[in-house]
C-alpha cells in the first residue's frame, strides 16, 4: 500500500480480566491518527469464556472510533497462549487487509507483535511514545521511541509500502474519544480455527490481584530501602490509596523481602510512566530510573540531600519519608475530599 493510499488501520485491543485495558484506547487513538481522515479503523478483542465482559469491551472501541470491532470468543482463548493469540489477530488481518496494526506494549503485545510482524512480512517499531507527522504532504508518520532505558530516544520512520507493526507504551499516547452518538462502529464475529500450539497454559498464579496495573497507573507512590520494612509501606499503601495510585518498589526494597518483586520498576523490573511518581527512600540508581525517568512529573523523598533521585526530581523533599509521606497524604485528603464549588 503506498504511503498516499487509503490507510486501513487494525488495532489489538488488549483485554486483562474481562475489562478493556487503557492502553487498547490508547493504541485506538493512534490508529485513528495513522490511518487519517478517509482512512478506516477496525479493531479486534480476543477471548474466551467471558462473552459478556468482550462484548462490553467491543461497544466502547465501536463508540470511540472502530469503525468494525471483530470479536474472537473461542473457548481456546481463556488463557493467553501468544501462538493462539496471534492466530486470532492473523484471522482478523486476512479480513481487514490493514497496512498499519497497532497494539499496546505490554507483556502480552511484546510477545504478539513480532509474530505478527513476521507474519505480514511487515515492518516493526517498538515501544513508541509518540506520533508525528512528517510535513512531506504524504502525511508520513515519524515514531518517537525510547534508547538505553530512557537515556535517549530515537525517531524512526517507515519505508513506503511497509505494513506497519507498532507497539505503544502505556500512558504516553491520548485515548481515542468518543465518536459522535449514531457514528459508532459495529460489532462482528470472526471465526476462528485454533493453530498447531507448542504450548499450553497449565495454570496462573496471580500474584498482584486487585491492585492497580502498574504499567497503566498515573500515579505510582514507591518505595526503598529507605523503608526499611514490610511494614514500613503502610504508610504508602495509604498515600496510593488516598489518590488512587499503585505501590511500587526499587529493587533494593525486594531483595530485602519488603515486598513482592512484581512491584519492581527499573532495568530488570517494570518500565512505568505515570502522570505523578513519588519516590519515597529510594537512592536512584541508574537501573531505578531506567524504568521511571520518564514519568511526567517526580517527588521524590529521602533524608539525604545528596541521593541521586534528586537529580530527575520536578520536586524533592529533603526529610524522613515516616513524618512526611503522613503528611501528604494528610493534605491530598483534605484536598481531595473538599466538596466542589
Ligand atoms: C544488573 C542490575 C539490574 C538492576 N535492576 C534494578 C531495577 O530494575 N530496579 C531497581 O530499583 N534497582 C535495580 N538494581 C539495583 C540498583 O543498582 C540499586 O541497588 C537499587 O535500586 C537500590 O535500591 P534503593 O534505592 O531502594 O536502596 P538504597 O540505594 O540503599 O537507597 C535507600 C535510600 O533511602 C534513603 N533513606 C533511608 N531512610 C530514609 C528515611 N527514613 N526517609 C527518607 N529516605 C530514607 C537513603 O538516604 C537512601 O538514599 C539493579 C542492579 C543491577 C546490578
């Protein structure tokens, strides 16, 4: 497909326990953006057993811009198997054609994305963080990725006549809004013919049910050595709950059994990008802010003026995280409790 075509855009729409994830909307957004105005959006959610929740799922991408929502519901597809996955995502290519496919890079679009890519023959741009336009009047568009766990970015382009495999990371990328009432899309079962599995999955030990995915949270209260115990995360359990945020944690806090090693953002852990990071009794080692640089804004609280996090901190607080994380969340209750005008 040439570069000045119509553009036809397919978008993995990420599901994780029944509900549509964020960053599903997030990639809708960017797929309504490539494909432009004439351009066409279909979208496609995979699962099985939970027909009700799918459906659910398809209705809000059908209202935010999808202008076909193909629903693949095979038992087959309770568990995330990433070859039946990408047999499901390859059912939905060979009906829509598109030539730019998007998916949220996450766990599971990390793993869906190559096979997918391979699969088209097309071309892959990972992890992007942002979308723009080359002003060449081909509307071509220029992807924003990040390098050496954030220490730079890079710009990559496609080639004309490539098929478009992109990956967004969470929280980077504005979610599709609505479309206006009447213009919704519509919703179509694909059939689906399971492939060959290598693999099954046995069994899923969940190990952070209930919280807030860390990936997608805006705002993230973690903490360090500097806590000192287990228990020393109660008062940022209570901070995250007053503002709605998930509890995450360096390495140091882990390997001292502080808390659970799914909790651990940097190098080896998690890559979080949230709207507001507080970092409470965490020195800054590189491999810490390798997965937390980018968040848009950074507290950070430690009684030693010269930690390192102080170094990508908006706003630092020198001081004892038991007295002041108390404090905060004193004052963010009080503010967020105060009854509008
Ligand atoms: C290959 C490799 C990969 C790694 N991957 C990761 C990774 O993914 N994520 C990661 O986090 N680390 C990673 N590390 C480890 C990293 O190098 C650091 O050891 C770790 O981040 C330190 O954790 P910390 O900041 O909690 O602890 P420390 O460095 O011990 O810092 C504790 C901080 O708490 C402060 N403090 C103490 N008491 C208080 C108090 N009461 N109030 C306020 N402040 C207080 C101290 O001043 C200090 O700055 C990796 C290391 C290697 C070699």
């Amino acid at each position: 497909m040439s570069d000045t075509g119509k553009r036809t855009a397919l978008v993995y729409a990420e599901c994780a326990e029944g509900a549509l994830r964020r960053v599903a909307l997030e990639a809708l957004g960017a797929a309504r953006r490539l494909a432009g105005d004439g351009g066409s959006v279909h979208a496609v959610v995979v699962g099985g057993g939970a027909s009700a929740a799918l459906q659910a799922a398809a209705a809000e991408l059908a209202a935010r811009g999808a202008e076909v929502v193909h629903v693949v519901d095979d038992p087959a597809l309770a568990g995330f198997v990433p070859e039946a996955y990408a047999a499901a995502i390859g059912a939905a290519i060979a009906a829509v054609q598109p030539s730019i496919i998007v998916l949220g890079h996450t766990a599971a679009g990390r793993e869906l994305a190559p096979r997918v890519a391979a699969a088209v023959n097309g071309g892959h741009i990972a992890d992007v963080t942002a979308v723009d336009f080359e002003d060449d009047g081909g509307a071509a568009a220029i992807f924003t990725r990040p390098l050496y766990a954030g220490k730079a970015f890079e710009q990559r382009r496609f080639l004309p006549g490539a098929t478009q495999v992109i990956t967004v990371r969470p929280n980077n990328l504005p979610v599709a809004e609505p479309v206006a009432p009447g213009s919704e899309g519509m919703i179509a079962a694909l059939p689906y013919t399971a492939p060959p599995l290598w693999t099954i999955v046995r069994d899923v030990v969940r190990k952070a049910s209930g919280r807030i995915d860390l990936a997608e949270a805006d705002i993230i209260v973690s903490g360090g050595r500097g806590v000192r115990s287990a228990e020393g995360f109660a008062p940022l359990e209570e901070l995250a709950a007053v503002v709605g945020g998930a509890v995450g944690a360096s390495r140091g806090a882990c390997d001292a059994s502080y808390c659970d090693y799914s909790l651990q953002i940097g190098q080896t852990g998690k890559t979080v990008t949230p709207k507001l990071y507080i970092a409470c009794g965490i020195s800054g080692a590189i491999q810490h802010l390798a997965g937390m640089s980018q968040s848009r804004v950074i507290v950070a609280i430690n009684k030693d003026p010269e930690a390192p996090i102080f170094g990508v901190a908006d706003y630092g607080i020198v001081g004892d995280l038991f007295e002041v994380v108390p404090l905060l969340t004193e004052q963010f209750r009080a503010i967020l409790q105060k009854p509008g005008p």
